[in-house]
C-alpha cells in the first residue's frame, strides 16, 4: 500500500508506548473501530442520494464492527476489562480543518477518513512487525497483522469515493483533474493530521501523538493521586 498521503511517520517513542501499555491501547482500538463504522454510517445519512456511497460504507461499516467485536473479543481473552477514556485530540484537530460549505463538506469528509485508514494502517503495519520478544504479545500482533490489509482497503475507498465525488459535483471535468485536485487538497489535511499524529501528546491513544509526561498507565497513580484499584478505573468519568 502506497502510504504517500502520511506527511510523517508515527515516532518511535509512540511505538515503544503501545508495547508497554498494549491493554489501554485495545481499549481505545476497540472504541476507534465503532467510531469508524459511525462515521461510515453518519456519511450515509448525510448523502442518502448517493447510493454508490451508501452500499460502500454500508459494507464498510460492517466489516469495521467485525472488527470491533474481534477486540473485544480479544480483551475479554486476555482478561482484560473495559476502560472508560476520554476521547483523545487527533479527530478533533482534523474535523476542525475541514470545509463546512458544499460540495467541498463532503470531499474533506472523505479525504479525512481516507487519512485516519492510512493512519491506522500504517500503525498495525507497525506495531505488528516489532520482534516478539520487544514486541506487543502473540495474539494482539497476529490481529494487528490481519488488520492491516483492510485498513488499506478502506483508505482507498476513500479515495476513490473522493474523486467520484470531485467529478460530479463539477469539481472537476475530467479524471487527471479530479486527481490533481485531491492530491492538492489532500496535502494539506495531511499537515494537520501529522502534525497531530506526532506532536507531543499528554494522552496516549491508538492515534495520539508522541508521548509526552502528563498521564500515566491506566492503573499507575498521577503524582498526589491515591492509587486505584484496576476495578475502578471503569466507574471513572469518560
């Protein structure tokens, strides 16, 4: 999969954060696996004349919560409880980029989802390769490795959906021009999605940025804070 959309590669330091706190980073995965087929689902009753989009995001939307249930089904294995977190900055940072007016809502919509599945690919593409003995444990790498190919598949159903929709909104007459146009409009989202996938981040998320001090492991008490039971962490506020 070609990832030249990406402007900058997850740090290391990201990486190393995800091995060490592999149980919260399937929790958040989990919840990003029903926000992705939310979205597929929001975009359908945003354009309801657009059937083409709405069989594709249709199928879309199934398969990312088959994915969902493959985590959940994973932490539930590993014995690992559900954890209530806030949602983390990097949608936010993007959504907040994008074009409220149409016909260019709906291309911004796309190219941001297309950019999140390139996210996410190159992530599990990542996090699967690592050696096992430094690596993440057997069952959540093997996951991630058969996660990746259709993280892929969803970026470039974005893609494409994004230049059909550039042609037949006249946003472009012919195909070549319908590419330089998202090309050029895709750079510029991929600024802001770098910038919030790599920056220093207080919270650590599935598509947080580079870790930074602020929050501890889930189960790791703040500085003044009394330590928690692991039971507790649920009843905590999102």
């Amino acid at each position: 999969m070609d990832l030249a959309p990406l402007r900058a590669p997850t740090p290391p330091a990201w990486v190393a954060e995800a091995v060490r706190r592999w149980p919260e980073l399937l929790a958040d995965h989990a919840n990003c696996e029903k926000k992705a087929a939310s979205t597929a689902l929001a975009l359908m009753f945003a354009y309801p004349e657009d059937r083409e989009l709405a069989a594709r995001l249709s199928r879309l939307a199934r398969e990312e919560l088959r994915h969902f249930e493959q985590v959940d089904r994973l932490m539930q294995d590993q014995g690992l409880p559900y954890l209530r977190q806030k949602p983390g900055r990097y949608a936010s940072r993007l959504r907040a980029a994008l074009r409220t007016h149409e016909p260019f809502r709906k291309l911004d919509l796309l190219l941001s989802g297309a950019l999140i599945e390139a996210r996410s690919c190159e992530r599990f593409r990542l996090l699967a390769s690592l050696p096992e003995d430094t690596g993440l444990p057997a069952p959540v790498a093997a996951l991630y490795a058969a996660l990746e190919a259709s993280e892929a598949r969803h970026y470039q159903l974005y893609l494409r959906l994004a230049e059909r929709h550039a042609q037949e909104a006249g946003l472009a007459e012919r195909r070549a021009e319908a590419g330089a146009l998202i090309a050029t409009r895709l750079a510029e989202l991929a600024v802001i999605e770098a910038e919030a996938a790599t920056s220093p981040d207080t919270e650590f998320r599935f598509h947080s940025g580079e870790p930074a001090a602020g929050e501890p492991a889930a189960g790791e008490p703040a500085v003044g804070e009394p330590v928690l039971r692991e039971s507790d962490l649920a009843a905590r506020e999102p």
